[in-house]
C-alpha cells in the first residue's frame, strides 16, 4: 500500500514552520477529549507548559469561539502566551496551502499576515497533531517504509510492528533476514518507520498526508 506525499515547495510556509516548533516545544494539550458538536468536532483539553498546568482549552463545536482560559495567578503563563506570541507569522493562504485548500486571493489580491496569527490555531495545531500521532500508531501495526525516491509510504501488511527486528523472512533478494536488516541492505531509498523516535516519524508522515 502507497501513500503518496505532496510535491515539495520552494517557498517556505510559516504556518508549517511554526507548527513544527509549536509540537517541539514546553507547550502541550494533555487530557484532551473530542467529541461531535452541532458544527464538527469540538474537544477540551488542559494546557501545559514546562510540565506544569496552566489553563484548559475548550471548543464546543457550535460555530462560536474557542474558550482559551489560562491561570493568570501561575507566572508560567506569561511565559506560555510569549511563546505564542512568538511563533512565526503567517498569511492566510499560508494556512489554507497547510491543510490542502485551494488559496484565492484576498481582496486587493495581497495576501494577509495576521497580527495576532497563533491566537486562534495553536491548539487546534496541537489536536491536529494529537490525532495524526493517533492515525500513525494504528499505520504502523504493520512494517512500514518511506520510500524516499517515490516519495510515498509503503506498508508491508504480511509483517507485524513486532516482527520488524525479532523474526526472519525469506524474500526474493536474501532469505532468512529480519525485516530491518533487508530494507537496509537491499532496499536502501526506502526508511524503516517502525522504531523511529515518534517525532521524526511524524515528520515523515506529515510530509505524506
């Protein structure tokens, strides 16, 4: 099974930019609950940084804002909202080229920066990254590679995430070789996933979604 990647671009997008540093950081969503609201998916979450609690988040899903209450009597909340507020800026098609959506200019044609830009995204940056981590877990129940010259995922459904170091196959090129081993030696554009530190595998499997 193939997932093929999107092209790479050129230029850089800020919003993936700092989206990068954003799942990188002392800045988490932990607990988080999702759940089906009047207008798609909601969640509530608490807010961490540096390991200590610091507000909850809360989206009902109803068309209206996100409720982003932070403990302003803990000092680690100023800390939390600079780090926001210092995360990349970016432009609207920005975003809209993130999530797959065709941009269209906006109103003189020029593209938008927005003041406030992580404001209203980083959380939802973070849920997005919470489920995709989600969706890699049950992807990598089988052997899984990145096929760095086609640029797309391969799974291997006949061999299990556990079976990838521990047992012996017979393939075409060498027989009696675990996985890992023939990926390393006979397939060497391809990257084994299972394993992988879950942040760099999430780089990867951003790069194919």
């Amino acid at each position: 099974m193939e997932i093929k990647m999107n092209k790479k671009e050129n230029k850089i997008n800020k919003y993936k930019e700092g989206v990068k540093i954003l799942i990188n950081s002392d800045l988490e969503l932990k607990s988080i609950k999702t759940f089906i609201g009047r207008e798609g998916e909601g969640a509530s979450a608490n807010i961490y940084w540096k390991g200590k609690r610091v507000g909850t988040y809360l989206d009902e899903a109803n068309g209206g804002e996100e409720y982003i209450d932070f403990d302003h009597k803990n000092p680690l909340c100023d800390e939390a909202w600079e780090f926001i507020q210092s995360l990349p800026k970016f432009s609207h098609n920005e975003w809209l080229e993130s999530v797959n959506h065709r941009s269209e200019p906006i109103g003189d044609g020029k593209d938008d920066v927005r003041d406030s830009s992580w404001k209203w995204y980083w959380a939802s940056a973070l849920i997005t990254n919470f489920h995709c981590k989600k969706d890699l877990k049950k992807f990598c129940r089988t052997a899984c590679v990145f096929n760095t010259e086609k640029e797309c995922f391969v799974t291997w459904g006949g061999i299990k995430n556990n079976e990838v170091d521990t047992k012996t196959f017979n393939f075409k090129e060498e027989k009696g070789i675990t996985f890992r081993d023939f990926i390393s030696k006979h397939k060497k554009e391809c990257v084994v996933i299972n394993g992988m530190p879950i942040n760099k595998a999430m780089e990867y499997y951003s790069l194919a979604k």
